[in-house]
C-alpha cells in the first residue's frame, strides 16, 4: 500500500458500540450481557472461552441463519445480578467476575467453568457493577 496523495474520507466509530452477527435460532434481550462465541453473538452463560462485549441494546431475534441478524452492542458499566451462592463483595473491587448468565455474576470461575464477565467497579445489596467488554 502506498502513502496517501491527496485527501481521504475519515471513518470513524466510537468505539463502545459494535453491531456482532448473532448466532442463528437465538434470542437476545435488551439489557442482557452478548458474548462472543466461535465468532457469533449470544446471550451470556456459563462455559469457557468467551468473550463479553457488553449489554445489548435491543431484543435480538435470529430465527434464521448464522450471521442473518445483528445485535447493537455496548460497552461499559453496567449492573448485573449478584450470585447468591458464590457472591461478589467489596473486596473483588478492581478484580474479575465471571458470567453465570446474561444478568448474573459470580466471584470465582465455578472450577474452570466461566469465562470472565469484566471488572467488578461496585458493589451494591442489590447487584454488581461491572466494566463490560475492552
């Protein structure tokens, strides 16, 4: 590739949203952590090797083909359920959680069965605040 020679036209994102392709005969709802998977979108849940994007922005139905819809992504903080039986406390502050589903968060990786949900910010009675997706 060589140097440009004259003006080119700025292609820009902002860089906390991204549109995934969504695996087909999936459903992912508004508000629900999306994770990628063998290179499609699905809803969060426990297994290994994902990688969280973020929370969708809308309801997602893909009754068709891989790849036939897309999910609008985004990044940031975001609260999420709290496990119960391997909670998240103030001392995780600054360190991982993993993803149990699409709404919940644990402290520990369930023995090597979880893959890591974000960074935990804040921790409240009702719920975790995590940094979602890079």
């Amino acid at each position: 590739m060589t140097a440009l020679s004259q003006a080119r036209p700025v292609v820009e994102i902002e860089g906390r949203q991204s549109n995934p392709p969504v695996k087909g005969a999936t459903t992912i709802h508004q508000g629900g952590m999306v994770v990628m998977e063998a290179g499609l979108a699905v809803p969060g849940k426990t297994a290994l090797a994902l990688t969280a994007l973020g929370i969708a922005k809308e309801t997602v139905v893909n009754s068709g083909a891989d790849g036939a819809k897309k999910v609008p992504t985004e990044r940031g903080t975001f609260k999420f359920i709290n496990l119960g039986a391997d909670p998240v406390t103030a001392a995780d502050i600054q360190k991982d959680c993993y993803i149990v589903d699409d709404q919940t968060v644990a402290k520990t990786s369930g023995t090597n069965t979880r893959s890591i949900a974000g960074t935990v910010i804040e921790v409240e009675a009702d719920g975790v605040f995590v940094r979602v997706g890079s």
